[in-house]
C-alpha cells in the first residue's frame, strides 16, 4: 500500500491555478523529490499534504487515513496529520534552548514530562546533537540548528517527513555535508520523506524517485537514472541537463 496518495489535486489562488489536477503516490520509506523551477508548485503541494493549505479539488492520504477529500467535504487540520515539517526559513524559538524547542511540540500533544525528556534526547541524539541540548539557537552553527530544527520534527514521530528546501540557507560545503547526513539519517530511519527542492544535482543525489514539476503538473516521474537518461521531454532535459 502506498504511504501517500494524491489524487486529482488542485489549487487555485483567486482566478490562478497554480496545481493542476496531481495524481502520485509515494510509497512507504521513500525518499521522494519534488523537483522543478521556482513557481511551479512545489511548496503549494506540500502545504496541502501538511494542511496549511487546502486544495481547491482532490484528495489526499497517508496510509489509510484520508486528511483532505474535497468530494467528500473531508480535511484534517494539520496538527490532527502528526507529519514532520521543516521548511527554508527553519525558525527555532531564539528565546529557547535546543531542549526546549523540542519540548514545545510534544507539549502541545500533551506527552507526558518524563516520556517527554527521553523523546527529546532520542531525537537529538538522531542527529548527533545531545551535547548541545542546553545551547540556544545563536549559540550554533546555521548547519546545527537546521539539524535541531529536523530533530524537532522528528521528536513525535511522524508518519511522513516534509521537507521545503531545507538546505538552501546553508552555504555550498554546509550544504553538501549536511546532504550527506540527511540521506544517512533517513535511510536509517526509512522514514517516509517529501523532499522540496529546485536543485538538480541535491534532488539526483538523494532521491529514491523524483517529479519533475513545470507551472503546476507532473511533467515526469521516476528514478534519478530515469529522469537522468530519459527524460520525457525537452524541458525536463534543460533542467535536469544542467547539472553536468
Ligand atoms: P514553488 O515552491 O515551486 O516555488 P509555490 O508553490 O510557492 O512554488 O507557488 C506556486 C505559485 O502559486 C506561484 O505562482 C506563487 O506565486 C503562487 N502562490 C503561492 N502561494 C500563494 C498564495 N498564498 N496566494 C497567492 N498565490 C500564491
Ligand atoms: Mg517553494
């Protein structure tokens, strides 16, 4: 069974569709990317998996739970879908420690103090930050707190990882290190992920699959080698092409 499954989904903003009648499935463990211009509708399509948007037609689950089917007048809010999101901007509180800013979510879900404390050293631990727990945000590196800001997301175990260019902040060898954990980390955890990217070369070197998006449609889906070698179309050539 796949993990997430979308069908026909759009989304208009006032008079402009933006997503035009999507149909995927990603499956269980996958890594899956997003990958397409800026504009096309990468985010849009995440925010409507996370339910910070709601689609204009169409219908999406995860496992066997429908969160949004617009036929059927159905739409889970996002705290009711327990995914993990982290976006560009990964927006730790500054005003609290590491510890704290995972606290913060499992509170919210009402997790109790000592399970709680376990939670939030598991998690950094996952990614290898333990020893900073009591650090706050401007005492690390850009690269430490993206990883704080996933360990975050990670803290009530979710069932779908969302990921929104996660590394665009980070400069060029922050970001090909942390590319490198990130894959070993997921794969480790054979977590589910949606990874959101307009990079190329970060989307062929992570992904199990990859779509390739241009104004709001899937142009192509499949491997990197499959998107790499064959690409359906001249557009997705020009834009995978690029990375040689
Ligand atoms: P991407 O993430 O691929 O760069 P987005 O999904 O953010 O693209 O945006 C797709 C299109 O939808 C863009 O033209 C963008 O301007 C438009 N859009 C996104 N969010 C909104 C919004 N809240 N209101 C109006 N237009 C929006
Ligand atoms: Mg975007």
């Amino acid at each position: 069974m796949p993990e997430v499954t979308i069908a026909n989904l759009s989304k208009k903003f006032a008079a402009t569709t933006v997503l035009h009648g999507i149909d995927l499935t990603i499956e269980d463990g996958e890594f899956f990317t997003l990958l397409g211009p800026s504009g096309c509708g990468k985010s849009t399509t995440l925010s409507c998996i996370a339910g910070l948007e709601k689609p204009t037609t169409g219908s999406i689950a995860v496992g066997d739970r429908t969160f949004v089917d617009i036929a059927a007048n159905t739409f889970v809010p996002p705290e009711g879908r327990n995914l993990g999101m982290v976006f560009q901007s990964y927006a730790l509180w500054p005003h609290m420690t590491v510890a704290q800013n995972l606290a913060l979510p499992l509170k919210i879900r009402k997790v109790d103090k000592q399970q709680k404390q376990s939670l939030i050293d598991d998690a950094l631990d996952k990614v290898g930050l333990l020893h900073l727990k009591d650090r706050y945000p401007h005492q690390m590196s850009g690269g430490q707190q993206q990883r704080v800001a996933l360990a975050r997301a990670l803290v009530y175990s979710p069932t779908v990882l969302l990921l929104d260019e996660p590394l665009s902040n980070l400069d060029a060898q922050l970001r090909e290190q942390a590319r490198t954990w990130l894959k070993r980390l997921q794969s480790e955890l054979g977590i589910t992920t949606v990874y959101v990217t307009h990079d190329q070369e970060e989307a062929l070197a992570l992904s199990d699959r990859i779509a390739v998006m241009q104004e709001g449609e899937m142009v192509q889906v499949g491997t990197p080698t499959e998107i790499y070698q064959e690409p359906a179309t001249a557009g997705v050539a020009a834009f995978v092409g690029r990375c040689n």
